[in-house]
C-alpha cells in the first residue's frame, strides 16, 4: 500500500513538472515570437523606405514593435506564473491537499486575447509614407 502511494505522487509530480515545461515552451515560444515581429516591423519598415524613398512613420500604439515587446514581456509573465504554480501545486501533492485553480487558465487567455485583438489594426491597415529622405548626392536648395 505504501508502495502504491509513493508511485501515485510520484506520477503527479511527474505531471505537474510536464506541465510546466509546457508552459516554459509557451513562454519560450511567444519571446521568440515577439523578437522576430519586432524585427520583422522594423525590417518591413526599412525596406519600405528603401524603395519608395519616403520616411514611414509609425503608430504611436499600434505598430510592430510595440506588439514585439508586448508578447516578449507576456512570455516573461508566464514563465514567472509557471514557475509559482509549479512550486505551489508541489507543495500541495507532498502534504496531499492539491486543489486545482482555474484563475491562471482565465487570466491567461483573457492576454492572449487582448494580444490578438490589438495585433488586428497591423494586419489591416498599411502604414502611410509621410516625409521625403534627403538624399545627400542631391544639391539641397538654399532660400
């Protein structure tokens, strides 16, 4: 019976370590997601510059990199979450009152919604060019 005890906890413990090294992959996944988007924003950016010789000013809130950093902190927080969890339902499988908590589930979801919600202005509207760039082969005009 003992035998049979100790191999039960030692299968919650093994759970509980697989579900938080699936949150670490998430974690993972959504920095490395945020660093390409912002690289990617200002990559698009320079290009566009390139090719139509106009400065392109961004959006003051919805822009590339602001979504970058918005999911690379969101990473951070969820690793920092995770890692609570983890230690606190190992806590509770070795004295034996585990009880589960939907709260981080919810809160969760309800940032990754809001991420998706706010990352829609970038896929559907084309950032304008405004200014010229000066190019410094051209004789500039003295008044």
């Amino acid at each position: 019976m003992a035998n049979q005890n100790r191999e039960s906890r030692l299968r919650e413990h093994l759970a509980n370590e697989r579900t938080f090294l699936a949150w670490l992959r998430t974690s993972i996944s959504l920095i490395g997601f945020g660093l390409a988007i912002a690289r990617f924003g200002l990559f698009l950016r320079q290009l566009q510059t390139a090719t139509t010789q106009q400065i392109v000013e961004n959006h003051p809130v919805f822009n590339y990199q602001n979504l970058g950093l918005t999911l690379i902190i969101v990473g951070i927080l969820i690793l920092a979450l995770a890692t609570l969890h983890y230690n606190r339902v190992f806590w509770q499988i070795e004295q034996a009152n585990f009880r589960p908590n939907r709260l981080l589930i919810f809160f969760l979801s309800i940032i990754v919604i809001l991420l998706g919600i706010l990352s829609i202005p970038l896929v559907l509207t084309r950032q304008n060019s405004t200014s010229p760039i000066r190019n410094s082969n051209q004789p500039q005009s003295r008044k």
